[in-house]
C-alpha cells in the first residue's frame, strides 16, 4: 500500500468517525486533497447507508474514546427497583418449617464423607458404636485432647468405610444403565471389559471424586495420629520425669525420717503408688541378678500381692 493510499485510509476513518459523532470536520477535511474529499464524501455517504446499528454503536464508542468523550457513568436503581429486589428476596430464604429444615440440612450429607454428620440415617448405630470402642481402646487416650483426637480418627476412619460401597454403587448403576450395550461384540470377555471401560468413561467424574474425597480423608486421619502419638509421648514423657522426681525425694525424705506429701511438691501421685514404683525397681533388679533391697521371699511375696491386684 503506497503512503498516499494510507493517508487516504486514516482521513477517511477520521471524518467518518466525526461525523458520526457530530463533530465539524473542517479541520480534519484540511489535510485531504480536494479529490480525496470527494472521494471520501462519496464512499462515506454510502458506507453509512450501509451501516447497521451494531456498527453505528461501535463507531460512535470509539469516536467518543479518541475526541476525549466519557461513558455515561450508571445510575443507582430506582426506588421501585429496589422495593422489587427486597419483595424477590423473601423468595429465595430457603425452607421456614421444621420438617424443610431438616430435609435441606442433609443436603450436605448425602455421601457421607464430608460435613458434620457422621452417622447417616441409613448407617447401623451399633456397628458405629463397636467401631468407636475398638478406637479408643486402641488409643486409649487420657485427656480431653486427646479423647477429641480419637474421636475425630475413628469418625474418618468411618467414612473412609464407605469409600468402597460408593465405588461398587457407581458399577452396579452404570451396568444398569449400560447394559445393553456393544451387541455386536461376540466375545463375552471382550464385551465385559468394553462395557466395564464404558462404564469408567461415563463416571469418571465421580470415580474422580471418590479417589478425592478418600485422599482427603487420609489425610485428615494420619494428620490426628500424628498429633494424638505426640500428645501422648508429651504426657508419658512428662509423667516419667515427674515420677521420678517423686520417688528421689521420697526416698530423700524417708533418709531423713520426716513425712512425705506429693501434693506439697505438686504431685498427682499418692505415697503407695511410689512405694509401689519403688518396689517394682527393686523386683525387677532383683530378677535380673543386679543389685538389689529384695531378698528372695520378699520378691515372692511381691510378686504374690501383684497377682493378688491383677485378679481384683
């Protein structure tokens, strides 16, 4: 394209484009030749017959952006709009009776891996129960910590239970649905697994969700383990030191011949239970051939009142 060419394309667009917008157009038309404003005149009157009003809006945008023209900024709602808007609201609130807001509060739930519900309607209470002993008997924790720990693992753990059934429940309604399909397949074995990969392929979305959900869970449940190990080593660690801290001035205050009181020294133990302690050391001192304060008939008959506890 020659320059002449350009220059004619850029006046043409200029004073099109100002007149769309109102503008005068002497001082556009003075950098264009009288023959190119003949031309343009001509070529412009009958563009704009030809325009449509998509292009007239365009046009008439850009015009506004390049001789400095502002959108229009937008106007608030009407106060009828907005009475309208409060009226629709009241709509849209959700279920006001009991029994809708029951039923809308399942929503949530409707696999049982996520949200508060752990026990679903249709869930067996005393499996759930028997689950939740195995748990805190395995755990066996000892603080309210603790005991919320274990409660959260055996609840995922819960849910990670029903990971399988969703997975089988999704096969058996996609055999049902696909059942039918590649007759043409003699095979059996062949047509299995083109039905079993149909199958995939049309749930894969909520396979998808399943391996999600079950990571998830995981997750959660080795993240409380892990906290719930170390809570507990915390509290046998400190129990230790404490202890022994107990028994050595125990010991100290009975050298000196005066009473001991745990409690006095910010102990939870009782005098018998370091005495026990204590003489649990010497039996097992004893029986390992160290030195030791037991002899052999006080070893028998410590050991005879530890059987003596154990069937109580």
């Amino acid at each position: 394209m020659s320059a002449r060419s350009i220059r004619r394309a850029a006046a043409h667009k200029a004073l099109k484009l100002a007149r769309k917008a109102g503008l005068p157009t002497q001082a556009t038309a003075a950098h264009v030749t009288s023959e190119d404003q003949n031309n343009l005149e001509t070529e412009t009157a009958h563009s704009t017959e030809q325009t449509d009003e998509t292009e007239q809006a365009e046009q008439t945008f850009a015009a506004g952006a390049t001789f400095g023209f502002s959108e229009p900024e937008p106007q608030p709602p009407s106060d009828a709009r907005l009475a309208a808007n409060r009226a629709n609201a009241q709509f849209s609130t959700g279920p006001t009776s009991a029994e809708g807001k029951a039923k809308s509060s399942m929503n949530a739930v409707k696999t049982g891996l996520t949200g508060r519900t752990v026990l679903l309607p249709t869930d067996d209470a005393v499996a759930y129960q028997q689950h939740l002993d195995r748990h805190f008997f395995k755990h066996a924790p000892a603080t309210d910590d603790e005991r919320s720990l274990t409660q959260s693992i055996a609840d995922t753990g819960w849910r990670l239970l029903r990971i399988a059934p969703l997975e089988a429940g999704i096969y058996a309604v996609g055999r049902r649905k696909l059942a039918d399909l590649f007759p043409d397949e003699k095979n059996p074995v062949n047509r299995e697994a083109l039905i079993h990969a149909e199958i995939f392929m049309t749930f894969r979305k909520d396979f998808s969700n399943l391996a999600l959900q079950e990571r998830r869970l995981r997750n959660q449940c080795n993240t409380d383990i892990a906290q719930l190990t170390q809570l507990q080593k915390d509290r046998r660690d400190k129990h230790a030191a404490d202890l022994k801290r107990a028994i050595a001035l125990y010991k100290s205050t009975r050298k000196l011949g005066v009473p001991f009181e745990p409690a006095f020294f910010g102990f939870v133990f009782s005098v018998a239970e370091l005495e026990d302690h204590i003489n649990l050391e010497q039996a097992t001192a004893f029986a390992q051939g160290q030195p030791s304060d037991f002899t052999k008939e006080q070893f028998a008959a410590y050991l005879a009142q530890w059987k003596v506890r154990k069937a109580a």
